[in-house]
C-alpha cells in the first residue's frame, strides 16, 4: 500500500518515519490507525453497498409485486371476459334451446289442431256428401219409382213411338244385353207381373240376332216389380231399379 493516505478528516498527508525503535514503535501504532482507518472505511461503504442493494432489492420486488398485480388484474378482467363470454353463450343457448322447444311444441300444437280441423272438416264433408247422395238417391228412387208403372196396354199399343214408348225396364235389359254378346246361354228373369206385362217387349230384346239363340224370358216371384237380372254363365246382371240406384249413389260419393 502506499506510504502517503489521505483521511478522511484532513486533507494533509501523513508521514511515517523508521529511524529508530521507537520511530518502529511509532510506525506499528500508525499501521494500526491506519489498519483501523481502512477497516471502516470498508465498513461504510459495505454498509453503503448493502443499503443500495436493500433499496434496489425493494425497488425490484415492489416492481415485482407491481408487475404481478398487473398480471393479476390483467387475468382477472380476461377470466371475466371469458366468463362472461361464456355465460352469455350459454344463457343465449338456453334461450335457443327454449325457443326451439316453444317453436316445436307451437308446431306441433297446430299441426294437431290442423289435423283435428281437416278430419272435422273431411268428416262433415263426408256426412254433407253422404246426405247429398242419399237425398240424390231418394229423390231419384222416387221419381223413378213413377215412371215404373207397368201399363196394361203396353204391349197392344202399336201407334206409340220406340223412344218414347219403350218402357224403363226394358230399357235397361237392353242395357244389360248390350255386353252380353258372346254368352251362349241367357235368361232374363223379371217379377211375374213385369212379365205379364211388358213379355213381348223383352223377348223382342232376346230375338236380337247378335244374341244366342238358346235365350229366354222367365217370370221369378222372389224379385220384386222393379227388378231385371240377366243369367248367364259367367254370373248375373241386376239392372233393375236397387242395382240402378246402387250405381248412382257409387257416382256420387
């Protein structure tokens, strides 16, 4: 170390002397004092040093502390962004869910009702047809019924013209004969009376050269007045006055 220090109490600089022994004695006490000197010296500025790193220690943890709280904070408003991003979510998917299941039950609520509408609908509409057809039929059964009046002079009445001459019944065997072409057999069976009556008319019908000739007219007592039937091979044709309505009451409905 060098031989001149400078305190820290006086500028001046400070000699020391070995001449003699007691010029030694006098340098070991400076060499204390100055051991002495040095060793506080140090202390200071350790003690220095340590408060500068205490104060830069506190500084970075308060940084620190600052730091973790803003990171904190930060977490905080993004959790609850985040939650409340994803409550919204689910309180609009509820709602969703809800509205859908309102919109499906309304749905179905008033496909129900249109169903049970269109079957009232269908089935008053049945029941209007139904009594259309049967009043139809009624009347027709009725208004036929007058023109079935089997007249005693029918077949003697040579002045009277076919078209209008021509009985209902017999109009309607000829109907009946007129798919009847390749039978062999036929027989055409009328209430005894209708036969009586109008029996030269329907064997005229049968003399027909398109018919077989093995052909007949036969009164039967379990038809009624009104009946006509063809017999053939192949089945019977009613073609009186039931069997007429029947066909126009399936028309109608």
């Amino acid at each position: 170390m060098a031989g001149i220090l400078k305190s820290s109490k006086s500028t001046a600089p400070r000699i020391i002397k070995t001449v003699s022994r007691r010029g030694e004695t006098d340098h070991a006490a400076a060499d204390a004092n100055l051991t002495e000197f040095n060793l506080s010296d140090l202390a200071e500025q350790g003690r220095e040093q340590l408060q500068k790193c205490q104060l830069q220690v506190n500084a970075m943890l308060e940084e620190a502390h600052q730091q973790a709280e803003q990171i904190k904070s930060r977490a905080h408003d993004a959790g609850y962004a985040e939650g409340w991003q994803a409550a919204q979510a689910e309180i609009e998917s509820h709602i969703d869910c809800r509205a859908e299941q309102k919109a499906k039950t309304h749905v179905e609520s008033l496909h129900t009702a249109v169903v049970q509408m269109t079957q009232q609908y269908d089935d008053w509409m049945q029941h209007y047809v139904d009594a259309l057809t049967t009043t139809a039929i009624t009347a027709a059964g009725q208004l036929t019924r007058s023109q079935l009046t089997l007249p005693a002079d029918l077949a003697d009445n040579k002045t009277a013209k076919p078209a209008t001459s021509e009985h209902l019944l017999v109009r309607w065997a000829r109907e009946a004969l007129h798919g009847t072409r390749s039978e062999n057999r036929l027989t055409l069976a009328v209430h005894p009376t209708t036969l009586a009556q109008l029996g030269p008319a329907l064997r005229a019908l049968l003399a027909h050269s398109d018919l077989p000739e093995d052909s007949e007219v036969i009164g039967d007592a379990t038809l009624d007045v009104g009946d006509v039937v063809l017999r053939q091979n192949s089945g019977e044709i009613h073609a009186g006055l039931e069997a007429q309505l029947q066909r126009l009451g399936e028309q109608l409905r």
